[in-house]
C-alpha cells in the first residue's frame, strides 16, 4: 500500500527504516508538546520572562523562521511575476518550506500569548494602532495563500491524482497561482516590514530606534529587504541538505546557480544599505541623543562588539562575495559555507533586534539584563523543528516535490 502512494519512478527508503525516523523525530516533537501544554496550562511563569525580557527567544525564533521562509515568496516573486521559469524545479520545495515556517511562527505566537483561547482577540479587538496587528493580519493571510499552493501538491500525489475532482482542481489551481503568487508577495512584504518597524519606532530603546521615510523607519524596509535576500538561501540550503541525506541529485545545478546569483546580489545590496543605517545610526541618530556606539556593547561574551562583526561581515559580506562569483558558485564547499553563513547571519540580525534590544541598559543606573531561556522555552523552540522535519519527510516521500528527481535519478530496471 506505500509503495502504490510513492510518485511513480521514483525509489524511497523501506517503509520500516521511515517508520523509525517519524519515531525518532516524534520523540522530539513529544518533548516539545508536553513543554507546550506547560505553557498552556500553568501560564507563562513556565518562562524565564521578566520585567526586562516581555519579548524573547520565543520571538527571536518567529521572527527567524519568518525571515528564512522568505524564500517562498520571493521565489515565488521571481517565477510567476518576474518569470524566471528555470525556478519551476525548486518552486514546490520553497513553497513547502515557507508552509512550515509560516506554520511554525504561528504556533510559537500561539504559545507566546499564553491564553491561546483568547487569540482570536486579534482579530475581533484589533488595536488599529499597532503594526503588530498588521503583522497578525498579514501573517495569517499569508498563511493562507501558502496553505493554497501547498494544496495542489498534497492532490497531486499519486493515488489522489488519479480521481478526476482532484485532479482537474490541481490543474486549475496550478493555472492561477500566478494571483496567489503576487498576493502572497504583496502580504510578505508588509509584514515583514512591520516586524522591523515595531523595533524602530522603540524611541526608548535607543539601541533599535531608527529614524525613517515618513512613519516608517528605516528597519522596516531593511527587514523586508533581508527576507527577500536570505529567504532564497535557506532553500538551497535545505535542498543540498536533503540531497545529502538521501545521496540523490534533486534540482539541477543551473537551477541552484540562478536561485544562489540571486540571492548573492540581493544580499550585496542589502548589506551596503545595512553598513549605511548602521554608520548612519551609530554616527548621528545615537550621537545626537549623548551616546556612542560602544554605550550598547558589553565587554560579555553575549553582547560584545564581535556581533556587529558576525553579523554584517561574516553573515553578510562572506557570503555574498561567494554567491556573486560563478566559481564560489559551481564550489560545492563554497556554496555550502555561503548559504550556511547567511542563514546564521539572518539568524544573527533578528537576535539582536530583539534581545540586545532588551539587554541594553537604557538609564544610567541600569545594568546589562542578561537573559537565559527555560527548559520549557528551549522545547517548544525545537518543537516546530521537529514539526518542520516530519513535514518534509512526508512530502518528500509521497509528494513530487521535486520535477526533477525522475530525470536525474532514473531508476534501475
């Protein structure tokens, strides 16, 4: 019965040795529901929040996953609206990858706000002042339409296809996902600005303030900007990364070369305008409110000046000098230290944004408020992993994910 569900000329691994991978993973994904249902049903005092910490690694990590599933929409940007039709091959993985980001930030939402019944006050009492309800909105919006294009590759598995309901749905879905495609790149682009915005307009955390085009600082374009350019990485990291694991060639090479060009200009053009807010910030914006540069990194290991240096060199100038050259490109050790390096350094961007934010002493007689996450927050952080990790080993397993794989893995008589 497995093998029937299997996308036809194709191998799998034994349904046995499957089983035992869902087992392992489950375990994990176990671990972080009960920490979830502590958080649930003790509150949050489950946490290691506090006065200082209202935001922390829970957000951290939403605002992380949000900025690496980017590459679903800025793919899906570049194929339906730009029309870069050699991205068809990697366009149902990055959808696939956006669903489980998207997915996993509302969760980690859901088990922030503490009384997950009350979540639909967002929607019915919405503060129309707040970006961070343009944030929900949107967010749940763009949920949606990921929702609709992962759609038609759940009925495009083999068994579900050969019922002709679904499967002239599929086609007809797959006829105007051009519409999805541009709605969902229009939504994306709001809320993640939106998320950079609720940082800069903090005029009390100097550290995060930015000033800005009208009533939008300068963080929320650089937000939407990072998305758009790191998005595409982590794609083609968790594509090399699954040709790995299962020792088969996925998408082709000028298929990776396009996605990585791309990515590699994008991210050369962000890094310029964040070196240009960040001088700009350190130079006057802080200068002309009494403080320096150094006011707002510790001599802590956590907190230190070498994370400005991770993050804009490291995380960003590295990788882009690869991704920009044809032979960082084609070097299979490069392009796995390029995509690598600006996952981390996303990664790097959105910690400080939110808990450098916190730590940095605001009054004079403040300390540095040092943070150090529960147990309970670690798990159910690891909790949409986990998630994320059976998700794909099920589409992968019984969805063609990948148009490719037929051609380039012909299986053996």
């Amino acid at each position: 019965m497995d093998s029937a569900l299997i996308p036809e000329g194709v191998k799998r691994c034994p349904f046995p040795q499957f089983l035992t991978g869902l087992a392992v993973v489950g375990a994990v994904l176990a671990w972080g529901v009960f920490a979830m249902l502590l958080c649930w049903l003790k509150g949050l005092n489950q946490t290691n929040m506090n006065d200082s910490y209202g935001f922390a690694l829970w957000i951290w990590a939403d605002l992380a996953v949000i900025a690496l599933g980017g590459g679903a929409f800025f793919s899906g940007f570049l194929k339906y609206i730009v029309g870069k039709d050699e991205l068809k091959n990697i366009i149902n993985f990055a959808v696939l990858i956006g669903f489980i980001c998207y997915s996993s930030a509302l969760l980690i939402l859901a088990i922030d706000i503490g009384q997950p019944l009350r979540g639909w006050h967002i929607f019915w009492h919405a503060n129309v002042h707040s970006m961070l309800t343009e944030v929900a909105f949107c967010l749940s919006c763009y949920f949606g339409v990921l929702t609709i294009e992962y759609i038609p590759l759940i009925l495009e598995n083999r068994q579900i296809d050969k019922i002709p309901f679904f499967h002239n749905l599929s086609h007809n879905m797959h006829e105007v996902m051009a519409v999805f495609a541009a709605t969902g790149a229009f939504l994306s682009c709001f809320h993640q600005g939106s998320l950079g915005g609720v940082a800069g307009v903090l005029f009390g955390r100097p550290f995060a303030y930015r000033e800005g085009l009208l009533v939008w600082p300068w963080t929320f374009f650089l937000f939407t900007w990072s998305a758009a350019a790191y998005g595409p990485c982590f794609t083609i990291f968790l594509t090399k990364l699954l040709e790995k694991i299962t020792g088969k060639k996925l998408v082709k090479d000028n298929v990776i070369d396009l996605l990585a060009k791309i990515s590699g200009w994008m991210i050369c053009t962000y890094i310029i305008a964040k070196i240009i807010d960040t001088w700009y910030w350190a130079s006057v914006t802080v200068h002309t409110r009494g403080q320096t540069l150094m006011d707002f990194y510790d001599d802590n290991l956590l907190y230190g000046l070498w994370i400005l240096v991770a993050e804009i060199v490291v995380g960003g100038i590295f990788p882009a000098l690869i991704l920009l050259t044809k032979k960082g490109r084609s070097s299979e050790s490069l392009l796995w230290t390029a995509v690598i390096l600006a996952c981390l350094g996303v990664c790097i961007n959105r910690w400080v944004m939110v808990l450098q934010v916190m730590a940095v002493p605001v009054l004079p007689f403040e300390d540095w408020a040092l943070y150090y996450p529960s147990w309970q927050e670690v798990a159910t952080t690891i909790l949409p992993v986990a998630y994320g990790v059976i998700l794909v080993m099920i589409s992968y397993r019984y969805l063609p994910i990948f148009p490719q794989e037929r051609e380039l893995n012909p299986v053996e008589s």
